[in-house]
C-alpha cells in the first residue's frame, strides 16, 4: 500500500494522517515557543534605575528612601525597579555621585538639594536658606503652586538632569560642646556648616566655618578639632552619636528648629536620558510618588526627632534657644547675602525673584521694603 492510499484510509476511519499531525504539533510547538518569548520579552522590559542616596546605611533616612525604591515595582506594575544604594556605594562622594547620574553609570540620586550650589548656584535657592522661609508648607507651594518646579526643571535640563520633585526632610541644628545662648556667643568659635551662602552668613557673626562630610563630624568634634556642628536633625544625629561628643543643643526661636536652615530639602534627580525613555504613565507614577513619599519621610522624622529629644535629654544634653530678635538680625546678615548669590546668573535670579515676592507677600511677611532699604538693596 502506497502511501496515499494510507492517508485515504486514515482519513476515512477519522484518524489524522501522520504528516497532518506533525504539523499540527509543529504549530503548536511554534505557538508556544512565541508564547515563551513574548513572555521573556516582558520581563526583559522593565526598565531598573540604580539610585544612590546620600543617606547613609543603617540611618533612619536610608531605611525609608531603601523601602519607598523597593515598592516601586509593585506600585508600577513590574514595569519599573528601583535599585537603592546607600552613601559612597556607587559614587564616591558628591561631586562622583552629580557626575555618575549625569553619565548615565546611575539613573538616580536622592541628595540634599543645596549640595550643588558650586555646580548649579541657583540650587542654592531650592532648599531653605539663612532666615528665608521657614516652614515646609511654604516650599512645597513655591515648586507646585508658583512655578518653581517648572523653573528648576529647565535649569536642571541644562545639566543632562531631570529634577523629579523635592523631598520633605528636616531642619539643621547644632550640637555644641559648649552653651550658645545668643549670636553673640558664636563669636569665636569654629563650626562645621555646609558652606557656601551658610557659611558666609555665620562668617559675619564671628564664627570660623568647617566643611566636612556628614561621616568626619563625629570624629571632629570628639577629638575637639570643632567647637560646634551643624547637620540634620536629632533624629539622625542621635543615630549618629552626637550626645557622645557633645553637651548642648541649639534651636531657633518657639516654632522654628533653625534659622540657617530651616527646611533642608532632599530630591530626587535622575539622568534626562533615562527620564525621557520612560513610558508618560510610568513619569506620571514617578513624580507622584515622589510627592507621597516626601510626606511620608517628613512625617517619620519628625515623629523620630521627638523621641530622640527624649533620649538626648536622657543623656544630659541641654537645649538653647535663639530669640526672635536674633532670627531678625540674622536676616539683616542675610539679605545682602541672598543678593550676591542670586547675582551669580540669571537661573539663581529668576528662582530668588520668585522666593523674595513670596516672602515680600503679606501673606507671609517675612521681608519688607524697610528691610531691602536697610540691607542697600
């Protein structure tokens, strides 16, 4: 029997003729290997981002920035990772880390705005300043209500950057091994400050400054090398040991925790490339998640600092206030100040225009004509 005369028979009896079954299992091999590598396709799609924070690892800082990055993917459906890194894992230090998300080696950072004011002098005007506005509330409606956010974006972009949002942190205040009651007894001594428009406004009370890294401090000012430090708040700078190595505390008046840097803003920044690659739907989720989690990482550190005050004062550590009349002599230092850095181009300028309308508004008060008189401006 030939092998037509077989097929004829199978096909009679219902039975599938062995060429048409192997190509049906041949189709269906075929539908299922595309299946497979569709699949593969979509998990080769999610898009991962390494992000260094300046945080450092083991702080409560870390610990939140370490779980908003893990909950992305879910947030986004496995379409985005963020990868965390803690301080210097990636990039060295902070002129390493600005250049690694410019070039691409990372797609992110979560740094202190105020750390580029070398490279980017009007950053110096997107975290608080010496006696300029002091309340969270009034920066988030400078960047999403009074189109500081617009602003900071086209300046960033100059840079290969892309500013998603600021990041709620905290106030600064120094830790100090001996009592500081007034301005005037800052006179003399030598403190550690984060430098530029800082710096030079405590310069003009007869401080001598210090930069130094977050991780120098602890040892300066155990070996006694400093008199004074300035960084964040209690919460981190109890992790940090500070009532170690130091006896005092200094706030600003009833209200405010600091008056040279009231409300030190974080960020988060990635590569423009990368910001630009990603689907419109997964830029939207970005930047609100950005927002939720400013809340959420103010309002832990803040229920942290309160319950490390206990535990500094628990240590012996005694705390200061300066007066209302000390914040308004600290502005009059201040404003000539403010003048010359935002004289430094004209993004500085258009981001202080912005800030001293507001500030000017009586809304809030801050500054007056009588005070711009004064100050020769």
């Amino acid at each position: 029997m030939n092998t037509l005369e077989n097929n004829d028979k199978q096909c009679a009896s219902g039975a599938t003729p062995p060429r048409r079954s192997f190509l049906r299992k041949l189709a269906a091999g075929a539908t299922l290997a595309g299946a497979l590598m569709l699949g593969a396709g979509q998990a080769a799609a999610a898009t991962t981002w390494k992000i260094q924070s300046v945080w450092d690892a083991g702080t409560v800082g870390y610990d939140l920035f370490e779980e908003w990055c893990n909950s992305i993917e879910e947030k986004s459906g496995g379409e985005l990772v963020f990868k965390p890194y803690p301080a210097k894992a990636v990039a060295a230090d902070n002129n390493a880390l600005f250049d690694a998300v410019r070039n691409g080696v990372l797609q992110g950072m979560n740094p202190f705005t105020l750390y580029w004011s070398g490279k980017i002098p009007a950053s110096v005007f997107l975290s608080s300043y010496p006696a300029g506005p002091d309340q969270p509330h009034q920066w988030d409606t400078m960047f999403y209500s009074l189109g500081m956010l617009e602003k900071t974006r086209e300046i960033y972009k100059k840079y290969g950057l892309f500013y998603v949002g600021p990041i709620q942190h905290d106030a600064n205040i120094i830790h100090s091994k001996k009592p500081v009651n007034s301005l005037a007894d800052l006179k003399g001594m030598k403190i550690r400050v984060p430098g530029g428009m800082v710096a030079e406004v405590f310069q003009q009370f007869g401080v001598s400054t210090v930069s130094l890294p977050g991780s120098d401090i602890f040892p300066a000012l155990e070996k006694g090398t400093i008199d004074a430090a300035d960084y964040v708040g209690p919460a981190v700078n109890y992790e940090l040991g500070f009532s170690q190595v130091t006896d005092y505390i200094l706030f600003g008046p009833p209200g405010v925790m600091s008056i040279y840097q009231p409300v030190d803003l974080m960020d988060l920044t990635v590569n423009l490339r990368a910001w630009n690659s990603l689907d419109p739907k997964l830029q939207q989720l970005v930047e609100e998640e950005v927002r939720n989690y400013s809340q959420k990482h103010y309002l832990t550190i803040q229920k942290r600092n309160i319950e490390a005050m206990e535990k500094f004062r628990a240590d012996g550590d005694t705390v200061s206030r300066l007066s209302q009349e000390d914040l308004q002599a600290f502005r009059r230092a201040a404003i000539p100040i403010w003048y010359n850095w935002a004289n430094k181009n004209d993004d500085a300028k258009a981001i202080f225009d912005m800030q001293l309308k507001y500030m000017m508004n009586d809304t809030v008060g801050y500054v007056t004509e009588q005070d711009l008189k004064a100050a020769g401006k």
